[in-house]
C-alpha cells in the first residue's frame, strides 16, 4: 500500500464510523438539550478530558465562550486542562488522578454539568472527576468509545452517554470532534433564537 492509499483508507475508516455514529443523533439531542437548560439557567459546564481528549475540551470550551457559527451572548464553559499551576499543584499534592476531581470540586456546583472527553473511557483522573461531580448533584455528559469502560458503566440514570461504536483512538476522536461541533449547534440555535427574542 503506498502513501496515497493509506490516505484514502484513513478517510474511508474515518467516514465508515462517522455514518456507523449517525445512530448516536438522538443521544447527542439529548445532551444538547441537557447542556443548553444548563446554560439557559445560569450554570456553567466544566469541560475535561486527556491529551488528544483535552484538546477537544479546551476547542469545545472555547467555541461556547466566544462563539461557534452564530453571534450570540458567550456561555460559561470551562475547560479543566488549562490552568497548568492548578493541574500540578495537585498533580502533585494529591496525585494525577485527582487534577480534574479536585478542580469539580471547587468549581462545579449543583446544576452545573461536567463533561467528560475519553476514548477508552478507563482513565482514573476522569473516572474520579465524574465521582465527584456525582457526589455534588452535577450532571455528567460523557463522550466515550469502544465499549465505554469504567466511565460508561459510572454514568447513572442522570447522565448522559454519547459512546462512539469504535474501536480506532484516532477514529473516536474524530467523530468526538463531530459531536462537539453537533453539540456546539444545537446551543447556538437556542441561543441565538433566545436573542432573537429579546
């Protein structure tokens, strides 16, 4: 195979799992509708993830603050990768499983939601952070992949899970960045018809 058809196979891979997720859209409405009644009331969503994951949440945090297609009112997003002397301080302190526990602890209060990015969804710092959030009455909106791992089988009654039917960390990511987009519409829209209004 040479480097054109290795190319042509990644976007092939990448749109198989892409129409594979199509399934996931009323998942994804739900969480939409979950976040924008957050937001609507005056909460704050507390965006976190690993990596590839954080770059994810520090994206969807940014086009929630400032603005995604639509002008409208910046929203209260907060992603929980950024603030590097509070993640090593308690890296540190407290130990890496605890930089995005200890932070939904200070930060998140009850009716805010965290959300949480992961393709495996085992990461221990993440499985933590949804505890917390749990503890404290805060939704969780988690976007997992392969089958969801200790953070899908975390999630309750109250949360939401948005699980790519994947198995590729590459391939997961891109259809998470698909749904953070998708997400980031739907509260555009009830956000700009809000201002509309007024």
């Amino acid at each position: 195979m040479d480097a054109v058809e290795r190319i042509v196979a990644l976007f092939e891979q990448s749109i198989e799992l892409k129409r594979s997720s199509i399934a996931l859209a009323p998942a994804i409405a739900a969480a939409a509708a979950r976040l924008t009644a957050c937001l609507e009331r005056g909460n704050k969503l507390l965006i976190c993830g690993n990596g590839g994951s954080a770059a994810d949440a520090q994206h969807m945090a940014a086009e929630l603050v400032n603005r995604f297609e639509t002008q409208r009112p910046g929203l209260a997003a907060i992603a929980l990768t950024t603030d590097t002397s509070a993640l090593t301080s308690i890296g540190n302190d407290s130990g890496f499983e605890q930089v995005f526990a200890r932070q939904t602890e200070a930060l998140g209060q009850k009716g805010d939601i965290l959300v949480v990015i992961t393709t495996s969804g085992e990461s221990a710092n993440l499985r933590a952070a949804v505890m917390t959030a749990q503890s404290r009455n805060i939704e969780v909106v988690a976007l997992t992949g392969r089958d969801g791992g200790a953070i899908g089988r975390a999630c309750g009654a109250g949360d939401c899970e948005i699980r790519v039917p994947g198995h590729n960390t590459a391939r997961i990511q891109e259809v998470h960045l698909l749904i953070v987009h998708a997400l980031c519409a739907a509260i555009d829209v009830a956000f700009a018809a809000g201002s509309a209004a007024t």
